[in-house]
C-alpha cells in the first residue's frame, strides 16, 4: 500500500531564505507527483506537477523535483515571503488507471517578515 | 485551467438530518470525481471515487450508505451525508480529473451540532 510521507511537519524561517520541504513514497510506481499548497480552512491550489519519466519542474520560485526510484520529491521554495506561508501538500497518483492522489500529512510554514 | 467548484462551502446542520454537497467541473467533463475529507490538522483522505453513470467505490472503511455518492452527468457529483452525527464534522473535498492532472473544489466544511 502506498504511503506517502512529509518531513518535517512543522517550519518556520525567516523572510528571504530559501527552503526545502520533503516528500517520500514507498512505491515506485507512480504516474506522477504532485505538490499543494492549502491555506487555513481552504481548498488546495495545484503548484507544481511532475510526470514520473521527468526531473524536475519550476514555477517561478519554486522548483520541484523527483527522483522515482527513491521515492523522494523536494520541493524547493527560493526567497521565501511572508505569503508563502501555508500548508504543503505532497500527492502521488498510483500507476494504476483512475485511481485517486495519496496524500502525505503536509509541511506547514510560516515565513516571519 | 480547469475549475471545479462545491456548494455549499460551509454548512451547520443538527445530528440526525442529512446534507447534500454538489461538486461540479465548470469548464471540463470529468468521467471520474473522486471525494475526500480531511479532519483539522490531518491530510486529505480518499472516501469514495465517483463514476459517471454508475456506482461509486468506496475506500475500506467508509460507510456507502450513509455517505451517498451520485453521480449523474459528467459535469455533478454529489455527496449527501445523511443522519450525520457530530463525528462526520469535517472538511468535504472534491477533486476531478483532467488530463495529467487533478483539480481540487474549495471544500466543503460541514459542523454537525
């Protein structure tokens, strides 16, 4: 059964630094990897999706990347700002066709001005 | 991009009666919806994937006769928690497929008093 894991679950930096947030899955096969963002009390906006023959995708100041046989994505978010902080949603979408995202805990962040 | 939507998106109501939650893909169709719920501080976890035009799959452990899944176009899904109890106080969300990638509702969230 897949599982889905993010480390850590909590974090706080300040304004300007960059970060990583991590994800992990137990099983390799996956169509593709998915990060979120959801705010307090609200739906999920889709950041960044990576199919699983790819490395990596950007958008803007956040890069993410994948390595399958690992199981590890990172998500990478440059010059952080007080509006990045949010819940991060780590999702896998097994292989196996119309099957639903599996989801980690999340990372919450809170960036200080 | 593709936009999904949920009415109500919140809803107090008294234990015993039941409450109907409609997801819609606005500028999709969408073959499969799938309907999460996430409890506070807790990721998001899969109940049930809903199929146009027939019956829905439930996750292990979810109950299909209290949480009623229709799914008559390819446009609406439905979800209507009856005689709902304190317990099934949650956040509701929906998610529907286009291509690659999956596309997530505001969330719904339900207080049973």
């Amino acid at each position: 059964k897949q599982e889905v894991t993010q480390i850590p679950a909590a974090l706080s930096v300040p304004e300007g630094e960059n970060l990583v947030l991590n994800c992990s899955f137990t099983d390799s096969a996956i169509y593709n990897l998915q990060w979120f963002r959801q705010d307090p009390g609200k739906g999920l906006t889709s950041l960044l999706l990576i199919q699983s023959s790819q490395r990596e995708q950007t958008s803007g100041r956040l890069n993410a990347s994948l390595d399958k046989s690992s199981g590890r994505s990172t998500l990478y978010i440059a010059a952080s700002q007080p509006g990045d902080s949010a819940t991060y949603l780590c999702a896998v979408r097994p292989w196996q066709a119309g099957t639903a995202l599996i989801f980690g805990k999340g990372t919450t962040l809170s960036v200080s001005s | 991009g593709a936009v999904v939507s949920q009415h109500p998106s919140w809803v107090i109501c008294k234990s015993g009666t039941s409450v109907k939650i409609e997801c819609r893909s606005l500028d999709f169709q969408a073959t499969t919806m799938f309907w999460y719920r996430q409890f506070p501080k807790q990721s998001l976890m899969l109940m049930a994937t809903s199929n146009e035009g027939s019956k829905a799959t439930y996750e292990q452990g979810v109950e299909k006769d209290k949480f009623l899944i229709n799914h008559a176009s390819l446009t609406l899904s439905t979800l209507t928690v009856t005689s709902a109890h304190p317990e099934d106080s949650s956040f509701y969300i929906c998610s529907a497929r286009q291509g690659l990638g999956a596309f997530f509702g505001p969330g719904t969230r339900l207080t049973v008093l």
